[in-house]
C-alpha cells in the first residue's frame, strides 16, 4: 500500500475533483436500507463473499464500500456471536475516527485492506485508462501474505467496469475460489457492463439517488456550502460527485442561462445562442464546453419526459416548470425532444473529437433546437 503521503502527491482515479476522498468520508446519508442489508447478512452469518454496490456515480457507493471496510477490519470475528454475555449485534456500520484502523485506513496503511484501481503510469505522468492485469496480481499477493488483525481481509476495486478484459477474468478466478475470510467490495456505475460470471457470483448492494436533505447534508459533511440543496439534487439526479462539479462550475448560473435562451422559443434569440455558444467554445473552457452538453441534455430530457407523462417535475429553478410546460404540451413534442435529445449532444462529442470549432458546433446545436420548436404547435 501507498504511504499517506504519496497517496496526496499523485492523482487519484477514485477522488472525484473537489471533494473528499471516500475513505476520508465517515458518515454516509440517504442509503440505510443498503447498509441494514450488508448488517443483516453479517450478524445472521451469511456474509458473502462479494458484493455489487451499484447505482449512478457519486451517489455514495465508494463512501459505502470504505465504511464497510472499516467495520469489517475493526470488528472483533467472533462479534456477535450467540453466547451468554457476549455484546449485542451492531445495528451501525460507524467505526469510531480515533480507531487504529480508521487511523490506517485513511493513511491507506491498513494491512488487511488492498485497493484495486487504475494505477498512476509513472512513465506517462497519468492514470491509466484501465484497471490492468498486473494489479489484480497484486492482490494476489495481498492474500499470500499473513493476515494480521483480526484475521479479517478487505478488497475495494473501484470501479470494476474499468477493468480490461484479462485483468476482469483474473478477477473472476479469485470469486470463484474466494480466500478464507476475505471480503471483495466491487463499485460499479454501470454494472451491464461487467462479465454476467462476476456478477452472478456477488451478492447486490443498490444505491439510488439522494434527496434534497440528504444531499444537502452530504455536501455539508464534504465542507461544501451546498446553498440551494433542492435545485442540486434535482440538477445532479441526486448524485453528490455531480452535485460538486456543479458547483464548481457555477451550473445552476449555466442552467439559468439555458433556459432565458429556451424561453425565446420557438423564434430562439440567435444572439443570445450566439454569446452562449462563444462562452462555451472558447479556448480552455472544455470543462464548460462538456457542461453544457450536459445541461443542454438535461433540459430536453426533461421536456421530453414532462410532455410524455403529463406530470410535472420538481422545479429547478423558479420557471421552469412553466417553461416545459409551454414547450412540451402534448406526446407531440415529448417525441420531438426526445429524438433530439438522443442525437445531438453526441453529434456535437463527435464533432469535438476530430477537432471541429466548439463554439460553432454549441451553436448549431442551438439551431437545431430552434428549428425542432418551430416545427411544433406551441
């Protein structure tokens, strides 16, 4: 394992910008249910071996995983144990932060644990692309050595979607002859894409979003001033790492702009698409550039679900929900935002890719939403 102090000095492909690791994260909010699961398996001493945490990204699966490490390495085996006199179950998974393993886990020192990710390439001066083979050999090696501790071991791969494909089936051997007392935590956003053979042999751990109140506590514990925690949680689909880049880059500010511009509709102020379009494609904003994607995509999605429904959903910020209602009456143009929906942002990657104008391809974007509402009875 790194020492505390290389593990600060080097990128690292489980920190999401701007925020805490998870490791260094203590309380998770909003996903009770999945922690009484993990505990009711424990105490009733049917701890599988292997366990799925899935869900959308940043919505605390990480932060799930280490609080289950932590608990597992801190807790005594023979705890909860059926004999007289012997301490109640944990109803909790919270592990006091003076504990030594606590201590050591946040140092990433902790000899019982071993972390699987995308390395950082030294050669390249970056992380790689992908969770190689030689680092599930590693853990290989982990599991050799002497178990210390409790006798308790603890593997973290996050996230198991970015293994390659060698590296994905060195993995599949371990679950299947899985060490004695080891316990493998497999983060995973899109979990389609794993082998069905690691799939089959976890047990599922399922994460969805996070409500206002919960968001807005989990940023107050990440020491982010959260400010409108309902219009983030709504804007992030509930994801807290997505709520954090949101912040960074002033994107509710961005959203708001999105639609002054779609409230010109279906005539779209072409100066005002023109000066959004320049602010997004200018030189160095790639990260605004992706973020307008994104909210562009947001938007029509969103469109495209309130005309298909019916129902209105929970307001970002103060006129929207009047704004999609006048642009998504009917199944009509739910359809027609949805098609669009479904093409351009990726239209517009593409174009990025092989190096077309940015600005000129947020503005043709833009076009072509003007041209779709043209096109509708509004």
């Amino acid at each position: 394992m790194k020492a505390l102090g290389e593990a600060e000095a080097l990128p690292e492909a489980d920190r999401a910008e701007g925020a805490p690791h998870p490791r260094e994260t203590l309380s998770l909010f909003g996903h009770q249910a999945a922690e009484a699961a993990f505990l009711r398996a424990y105490t009733s001493h049917r701890l599988h071996h292997a366990w799925l945490i899935t869900g959308p990204k940043g919505v605390g699966k990480a932060t799930l995983a280490w609080r289950i490490a932590r608990f597992l390495l801190a807790t005594p085996m023979d705890e909860g144990d059926a004999l007289f006199g012997a301490p109640p179950p944990p109803d909790r998974l919270d592990i006091a932060p003076d504990h030594p393993v606590a201590h050591r886990i946040h140092a990433l020192s902790e000899p019982g644990l071993f972390l699987l990710r995308r390395p950082w390439d030294r050669e390249k001066k970056r992380l790689k692309t992908t969770i190689t083979v030689d680092e599930v050999r590693k853990m290989k090696d982990f599991f050799g050595l002497s178990a210390g501790g409790n006798g308790r071991r603890v593997v973290i791969v996050d996230a198991a979607e970015e293994m390659n494909q060698n590296a994905a089936n060195a993995l599949l051997k371990m679950l299947e002859e899985p060490p004695k007392n080891a316990t493998l935590l497999l983060i995973s956003h899109q979990p389609s894409r794993l082998l069905p053979t690691i799939r089959s042999r976890c047990r599922t751990l399922a994460l969805g979003a996070l409500g206002p109140d919960d968001m807005g506590r989990a940023l107050h514990q990440a020491g982010i001033d959260a400010g409108d925690s309902a219009a983030l949680a709504e804007l992030s689909a509930g994801s807290v790492g997505e709520a954090v880049a949101l912040i960074q880059q002033e994107g509710l500010t961005l959203y708001a702009e999105i639609m002054e511009l779609f409230a010109t509709l279906p005539r779209m102020d072409r100066s005002r698409a023109v000066k959004l379009s320049d602010a997004g494609g200018a030189k160095g904003a790639e990260a605004r550039f992706e973020l307008l994607l994104d909210l562009i995509d947001r938007l029509l999605s969103r469109l495209a679900r309130t005309g298909a429904t019916g129902q209105p959903l929970p307001e970002i910020l103060p006129g929207e929900a009047e704004l999609i209602a006048r642009l998504a009456p009917d199944l009509q143009a739910a359809r027609a935002w949805a098609d669009l929906s479904a093409d351009l942002t990726s239209r517009a990657r593409r174009g990025k890719a092989v190096n077309l104008d940015p600005a000129a391809l947020l503005l043709d974007m833009c076009l072509r939403i003007g041209s779709t509402a043209e096109r509708l009875p509004l």
